[in-house]
C-alpha cells in the first residue's frame, strides 16, 4: 500500500510541479518574445492562434510524462531497481550528463518512430503547431508523451540514477524544450552549428515547418549521422548570427 500510495502521491506532486513549470516559463518567455519581434523565426506564420489547443493538451499529455517520472522515483525510493544510486555529489553530476546523452539517443529514435504511418497519428497531435510557441512543448498526444518519455520510468531501472537527478534532468529538459519550441531565436552561435554538436532554436522550429528533418532534442549528433539534418540549418544559423551582428 505504501508504493501505490508514494506513487499515486508523487504523480499528482509531478503533475503540479510540470505545470507551475511550464506556465511561469510560457509567461516568462512569452513577454519576452513580444518585446523582441523581429526575432521570430516563421516570419509569415503565428501559431500563438492555437495557444488555447495546446495549453489545454499540454495538460492532459503532462499527466502520463508526471506518472513515467514518479514511477522512476519509487522504484529508486523503494529499491525496485537493478543498482540503488548511492553516489556522492560529483558521482550524481557525472550520471545527470550521462543520462542527458542516453536520453537524446532515446529522444531520437523514438521521434523517429513516432513518424512512421503506423504511430504518426499519434504524433501528428503535435504537428498541429506548424508554427511553434512556448505552449507546444507538451501538446502531445498521450501515447506520443509516453514514447518520448518513457526513458524517465525505465532509466532509474537499470541506473544508479538517484532522485535528485532525475529531477534535474527533467528540469534541464523542460527549459530546452521550451526554448525550443519558443518560435524566437536568441541562440543563434558557433555553439550551435558544425562544427559543434549543440543546436539553437531554428533546428526544432525546421522540424515543425518541414516534418521529415530535425528530430534530435539536445544534440545535432543523431541528425548529422543518420542524414537527417536540414541541409541548410547551419547556414540558417550563421544567417542569424550576422542578423544579430548587423
């Protein structure tokens, strides 16, 4: 009963803490943005039409993403899992980067699947947002929300991975899916076009505007290897950079 009730707890406390998240950032970068226009990126297109949509399916798709994560906590809690993460400070910082380079691999592929026909009418929820805003990073579809994210259930599993790690690894992909599905582009740098593997906002925003290209989350790595990459997104990103530089 104390793992179904620490479960059931800890779902509704993940759920809250998801959407204090994601409005106080919406707002935040959503002034943002309107103080700053000529930064956007589909010059012709506004998606904040679809703000209402996407806020209330965020809603809904926060609810499964807050049950994967609170699953993974309890099985760490209550020791369900393969390695109890005991670890020092510098051993935990040291699993926080190892899981954020896993969870991109994952992140990938499952884009990746989530596109074939079979399971894109699962996904196509979140291609309602041709042109992306703050308020799209969760508007999926449940099922789509679960293969995304079933990496936070399923990681604590096999990995010392203890709870305040899992927290900052949800936190840190929470404010990189914000940004990048903010529609405004502020990162325009060398750090995020070849030669780095880093990325800015305009490598999401191309997924939203063309579908097929583009499906990494923290890293270009995957793209950049499989060929799946805009051919013209670093040329984009300079582009911005000496729109910046002007």
């Amino acid at each position: 009963m104390d793992l179904i009730f620490d479960f059931a707890a800890l779902t509704g406390a993940v759920w809250l803490g998801h959407v204090i998240a994601y409005v106080a950032m919406g707002l935040a970068l959503d002034y943002w943005n309107r103080r700053n226009p000529a930064r956007r990126i589909q010059k012709l297109r506004r998606g904040e039409a679809r703000r209402a949509a996407e806020i209330r399916q965020s809603l809904r798709a926060l609810v499964p993403i807050s049950a994967l994560m609170a699953g993974g906590l309890v099985a760490q809690i209550h020791g369900l899992v393969l390695w109890q993460a005991d670890l020092s400070l510098w051993q935990g910082l040291g699993m926080l980067v190892v899981t954020l380079i896993l969870f991109d691999a994952w992140f990938y592929w499952a884009h990746r699947a989530m596109h074939l026909p079979k399971l894109y009418k699962y996904h196509r929820v979140h291609h309602q947002s041709k042109a992306p805003t703050v308020w799209s990073t969760y508007s999926d579809h449940p099922i789509d929300a679960v293969a995304h994210q079933a990496f936070l259930l399923l990681a604590p599993l096999i990995l010392p991975i203890p709870p305040w790690v899992l927290i900052a690894h949800r936190a840190i992909d929470h404010v990189n899916g914000t940004i990048g599905h903010a529609g405004f582009e502020y990162f325009a740098a060398p750090g995020a076009r070849r030669p780095s593997p880093g990325l800015c906002t305009t490598f999401h925003d191309q997924h939203h505007e063309r579908f097929t290209v583009n499906y990494g989350n923290f890293l270009s790595i995957w793209d950049r290897m499989m060929g799946t990459i805009s051919t013209d997104y670093d040329e984009q990103v300079q582009a911005r950079e000496r729109e910046e530089r002007a």
